[in-house]
C-alpha cells in the first residue's frame, strides 16, 4: 500500500480511513505522511499500515458493502493507529529540529531570545588601601607634545583612589613602569585585576607579578564587567578631560594631575568618603577650598580606622545592590562540561555590525572554572590555536547531528 496515499475523513467524532487513488480524493484528505522522510521513518510507517491493513477499504466499493464491519473494526484499533502516528510525527518534529539546530550558518548569526544567562558575581572586597588594583587602557587620542596617545588608567578597589599616566602606546614596559613607581609609593598589592590585551599578558607583565608575589586576574574575553571598578572611572575621566581641554587637544597629558586630583578630592558616590580621605587619612586643601580655622582636637587614627569601617560597609551594600539590579533581568547560567562543543559570541569590529556573524567555532570545553567561566580551545592544532578564558553568557551549545 502506497504510503502518500493513506487520508483519512472525519465524519462526528469518528473516522474512517481509506486507501484511494488521488483521482478519487476529498476535500476532506489529510496525507499521513510527508514524502522528505527519512527512510528509516518511512519504512516503520509502512510496517506499521502492514500491521493493521485489515482496518482500510481499498476502494470506495468496498467502503460502501462493508462500512458497519469497518466502523467496528477501527473503533476498536483507530486508537493504535493514531498513536503510532503521533509519535511517527513527533520523530519527525524532532527530525527537524536536529537539522536546524546542526545547522552551521544558522549557528553563526541567530541569538537565543529573552533573557540573558549568567548571574553577577561581584569580586570579595578587602578593607585595606591597595589590596586589589583594576588597570587598563583609554585611548588613543590625539598624539601629544610629548608623544602620549594613551592614558593608563590604575584604581584601587577599596579606597577608589585614581592613578592616571600619559603613555605613548599600550606596549607592556609602559605598564610595567608604572606598577614599579606605584609599587614604590604604596607598596606591593595582592592583586591586580585587568582585560587580556598583549601588554597585560606579556612576558614582562608575567615576571614582575611572580618575582613580587603579586596575583595576576585576567578577565574573562570580551567581558568588561569583571573589571568593572576601572570602566566605570574610564568615563568619568574622559568627560573631565573633554571639559579640562577645551581647545587644546594636542595638550590633553598636561590636565591629567588636575583630573585625578579632582577625582581623589571628589566624595565618591560609593563609599562616601573622598578617595585620598580614604588613604591618607586627611581631606587635602586644594586650591579653591575656603579657610576654616579650628581649634577641635581630631583623633585622626581613630577617625581614619571608623571611616574605613563604613566605607567597607558601603561598598559591601553597593554590591549587594548592585547584584540585585543585575539579576533582576537574568536567569540561571547555561552549564557546559568538559569535551562540549560550544559557539562563542564575538564582538563586531565594525561600525556596523548588524549583518556581521554573532558567533564563531566551533570551539571545544576544556576547563570548567568558578562563576560561570570556561576555557574554550578551538580544534585547530596550529601554533595560533585559541585558547582562553569565556563566561557562559558569550557561549551557545553546538551539537553535530547524523541525519538519518
């Protein structure tokens, strides 16, 4: 029995099935099956029409001389018959959706809808001066007198203090020349925390952090909030230095110690205390500040000691709040394991990026980490084979199917 030809009539609340030519269809007909099955599908469709032949006419002759036996006959297996089709049909709904989702350019442009995956996942803060610094680089601008077109950017996460220097390029000794003169004024932090660019990856990055004992953070790729703090302080330095200029662009460097004293001199919104206050114990006089003469004695250890306190407990209450705002719109990140072949979510470089692939790979899982993080290798064998560090928000499961 020809498969395509199988239709069925429904007729109040019961049915019969026929086999009949397509000369002879209804209006009625609805084909059982499609002919881009599978042949695997087909041929258990086939074996299942075999199995219960004796409930179909084969022309509408015999429908008419047998139509009470018939009706008989499939009150008692229509039931059988339409199960089995359902779940021939649902094989080939999800026939479909393996095809579509092995689909390579489909992967490489489309998003998955609604809401983003991954918590936020705020840093555990220290109360003390230079624990943790976030560095990075603004830039570039127009190059100066002296040759900066970059200025590199340093924040200490506890006190918020700022430390701003012109440099000519994002070249590693740059950075390293700074971290020495930091390292001499404030002595040797913990941690540092910053993006993956060549300079903070460098050789020479690697051994002034291991010769000092020092922690070296490197954010997850193209994830800006894991270093938040000094992102955050890249804008307000930018609006300051547009207004500072004004005209003379080709002189931005020589404003650079009248912004980041306004910055340390300025009560910052999170901890409430100006930063400078915060580590030096003292609000410096600056040149605009009005004169007031006091004869109150100030205990300024225990003054210092009582503002720290609650500036680690603003902090604490900003994150808190700030995890909340974030979560709010986010839901439970996507978990991978070891050997699962992801797409990973790439930023566009263009001006334009709206015809530009979202998603490159695939790339295979070969770390698990905290927070969401996972080390992503991709399957060429090459000398520049990638290898990094992706949250789970900037992957999308990759599955390869065999089509029967």
């Amino acid at each position: 029995m020809n498969v395509s030809k199988i239709v069925g009539t429904y007729d109040e609340g019961h049915c019969v099935a026929r086999g009949i030519s397509y000369h002879e269809q209804s209006t009625t007909e609805v084909p059982v099956i499609p002919e881009t099955l599978s042949r695997n599908v087909q041929e258990s469709l086939n074996q299942l029409l075999e199995k219960y032949k004796g409930c179909f006419a084969n022309s509408n002759a015999e429908l008419g001389k047998t139509n009470i036996e018939m009706e008989i006959r499939l009150m008692k297996e229509l039931q059988k018959v339409v199960t089995a089709w359902r779940t021939t049909k649902f094989k080939m709904t999800d026939f479909v959706s393996k095809y579509v989702k092995s689909c390579i350019p489909c992967l490489c442009v489309k998003k998955p809808k609604g809401k983003r995956r991954g918590y936020l996942h705020p840093i555990q803060k220290e109360g003390r001066p230079f624990h943790t610094l976030h560095m990075d680089h603004v830039g570039p601008f127009c190059k100066t007198e002296t040759g900066n077109m970059y200025m590199l950017v340093t924040v200490d996460a506890f006190t918020k203090y700022t430390w701003i220097e012109g440099v000519p390029d994002t070249s590693a000794r740059y950075v390293v020349r700074c971290l020495e003169l930091l390292t001499k004024i404030f002595g040797l932090p913990e941690r540092i925390i910053s993006d993956r660019g060549k300079c903070f990856t460098s050789r020479e990055m690697k051994k002034f952090c291991s010769e000092r004992n020092i922690k070296h953070v490197l954010n997850a790729i193209a994830c800006p909030r894991s270093n938040g703090q000094v992102e955050r302080f890249n804008s307000t330095i930018l609006n300051a230095m547009m207004t500072a200029i004004g005209d003379e662009h080709d002189k931005w460097d020589s404003k650079i110690p009248e912004v980041q004293c306004g910055i340390n001199s300025t009560i910052n919104a999170t901890t409430g205390y100006p930063p400078a206050e915060l580590l030096f114990g003292f609000r410096p006089k600056l040149k605009y500040d009005i004169a007031i003469n006091s004869t109150e004695q100030i205990d300024r250890e225990m003054q210092l000691k009582l503002a720290r306190e609650q500036a680690l407990t603003n902090i604490n209450k900003s994150a808190e709040n700030a995890k909340t705002r974030y979560n709010r719109n986010r839901i439970p990140a996507k978990t991978y394991n070891v050997g699962d072949m992801v797409m990973f979510e790439k930023t566009p470089i263009l001006k334009s990026g709206k015809l530009v692939q979202r998603y490159v790979g695939p790339f295979k899982v070969v770390k698990v980490l905290p927070n969401d993080r996972y080390v992503v290798k991709s399957l060429s064998k090459d000398r520049r084979c990638f290898n990094g560090v992706v949250a789970s928000d900037k992957l999308k499961l990759f599955k390869p199917q065999t089509i029967d």
